[in-house]
C-alpha cells in the first residue's frame, strides 16, 4: 500500500469515527447517560486533533492514540450501559486492525507495532471490564432502552472496521507478492525475463516442446559498442533491443539470458521464422541514439524446434549451434 493510499485511508477512518461518535453522543444524551455525554467532548477532541497528525504525517502517533482511545471509549461505555449494547464487540475488531496497522507501518517506515502484547492487553481489558458489569451490573440501567438497534449498529460498525482493514492488508499483499515474483523474475535492465524464470518455463513446456520453437538472439559486436560509446549506451541499446523484442514477439516468452543474449520461446512454430525475420530487421532499421551519437544495432538468431527425445539442455545448445553458425557466416541473420 502506497503512503498517498495510507493517508487517504487514514484520513476516511477518522472522519467516520468522528462522525459516529458525535452521533453517539446525541444518543447517550436521549439516554440520559451524563458521564458518557460529557467523555463524547473529549473524545471529540482526540478525532478533531487527530486530522492535524494525518497533516503532520505522524500516523504511528495517530494509530497508536485512536487505538488507545477505543479501547478506553469501549470499556467506559460498556460499563456504563451494559453488554446489550454491544460496545464490548469493538474489542474482537480491535485485535485484527491492529495486526493489520502493523503491517502497514512496516512497509511504510519499517517499525513493528508489538501488535502481540497489545493484543493480549486488550483481551486481559476486555475480561476485566466485562467482569465489572456481570458483577455489578451497568452504572446506567435503562432496561435495555434501544439497546437491540445499538447492538446491530455496533456491530456493523465492527464488521465494517474488519471489512475495510483486512481488505486492505490483504490487497497491500497480493501488491508486494506480485513484486517479488516480478523482482524475481524478470530482468531489471530490460523488464524481460530471467534466465531463472525461462529454465523454469521450458520445464512447463518439456512434454510439449514437438510444437514449441526456441530461438537465441545474440547483439553482434557489443563489446565493440560498449567500447566505443561507454556502458550506459551499451544499457540503452539493451533495452532498445527488449522493446523491439517485445513488441514483434507478442505471446511468446522472451528472456535476457546473459549479457547481450535473448532467449525466446514460442509454443507453436508456425511463422515463427517469419517473425524472427522481422524482428531482425526491425532492429537492424533502428538505430539507437545516445548523447548525441547513433549506435547501429545488429542482432543474429539460432532457432530450433523441438524433438522429444532431448532434454531441455540438449534444446538450448541446439539453437546455441544454430547462433553459432549465424555469428561466422556473416551475423545480422536468423539460421534455422
């Protein structure tokens, strides 16, 4: 989850915490419950100053006071008007929002929120005030005057709480998955695949590589590149190369396999040759311009489909050959 996500996350929970304990307090003042209508005033207050710490960026202070002041409205109010009412159900939303808000403030800053002993603070909290009222019963007996709506209000507003924080840690999840996969994966130069990723797919593919064509290009002269015009015209030229790849090679695999070499995978053969042609002439008919120079690029590709009896190795030195013989019968050519 990005900061700017995390703010206006942030920003959303506290307008309707305060929204909903200002109508809470109307409700405590129909009641005629005066110590909740005036601990309303104070608690206000908190969500009122709470906009200036979002502003502020301090969000661990803003997680850590909201929190606190739950807990503390949930315990006072459960107290004073009794279980029926269903304040005490903050607690059981309490517990997963922390856990979630841990999660969020490590990505963001690093820091833990020692989501565990808070945890068990506030199950020991819960059993102490919920002790209270089934000995002492509530400060307010109102005989259970609206209590049926407020424990369905609480208790939407619970699931809702649960709802919009587990959501979002489980979505903020998914996003850093699929990066690591990505970091992984995929080369960061080119945005291509790695050698590790296309080893793995040509095992995908082994039971059907009959159908399947496998193809190296290789950069000619890079090194003469690299030593001409410098190494980040070198990485310029890469890239420029994985685009041009990219874009004629649409539905196929395409990874850096080392240096300037590319390993393409197709999984049906027919015009492959066709648009291993074209992606070498396209690259050939598009010079690449750096501080002012014009690099011209060539590249020379081995191609091979492949057999049933070879193994996944037994394929790669086959278009390895076919690269080879590419290289010393002129370059700038697709050898099948």
């Amino acid at each position: 989850m990005s900061e700017k996500n995390v703010m206006k996350l942030t920003y959303g929970v506290n307008t309707a915490l305060l929204f909903i304990v200002f109508g809470l307090m109307l409700f405590f003042q129909k009641l005629e419950a005066d110590f909740l209508v005036y601990f309303s005033i104070p608690t206000l207050l908190v969500y009122i100053f709470n906009y200036l710490l979002v502003y502020k960026n301090k969000l661990e202070i803003f997680v850590w006071l909201v929190y606190f002041w739950i807990i503390l409205y949930m315990g006072v109010t459960t107290i004073c008007l009794g279980e029926s009412y269903g304040f005490h159900l903050y607690c059981f939303s309490m517990i997963p929002v922390i856990y979630a808000s841990d999660y969020v403030s490590f990505r963001i800053n690093g820091k833990n929120l020692r989501s565990l002993p808070i945890s068990i603070g506030v199950a020991v909290f819960y059993f102490v005030f919920m002790g209270y009222v089934r000995v002492n019963g509530p400060v307010y007996d109102r005989g259970g005057k609206y209590s049926m709506f407020f424990l369905v209000f609480n208790s939407l507003v619970v699931f809702w709480f649960l709802v919009l924080y587990l959501n979002a840690s489980v979505r903020s999840i998914i996003v850093s998955e699929t990066k690591l996969t990505d970091m992984a994966h995929k080369d960061r130069l080119t945005n291509l695949y790695n050698r590790h990723y296309m080893l793995d797919r040509l095992e995908e593919v082994s039971d059907e590589k009959e159908s399947a064509v496998l193809a190296m290009a290789d950069i000619d002269d890079f090194k003469k590149i690299n030593d001409q015009y410098g190494h980040n015209a070198g990485d310029e030229v890469l890239k420029a190369v994985a685009e041009k790849m990219t874009s004629v090679c649409e539905g196929c695999d395409i990874a850096r396999w080392g240096g300037e070499e590319f390993l393409i995978l197709f999984c049906e053969s027919d015009g492959v040759e066709d648009i291993l042609e074209k992606m070498r002439a396209d690259i050939a008919s598009s010079p690449v311009e750096f501080e002012g120079q014009v690099i011209n690029i060539t590249v020379t590709v081995g191609m091979a489909g492949g057999r049933k009896d070879q193994s996944i190795d037994e394929w790669i030195q086959d278009v390895d050959n076919k690269l080879y013989i590419g290289k010393n019968s002129g370059k700038n050519r697709v050898i099948r």
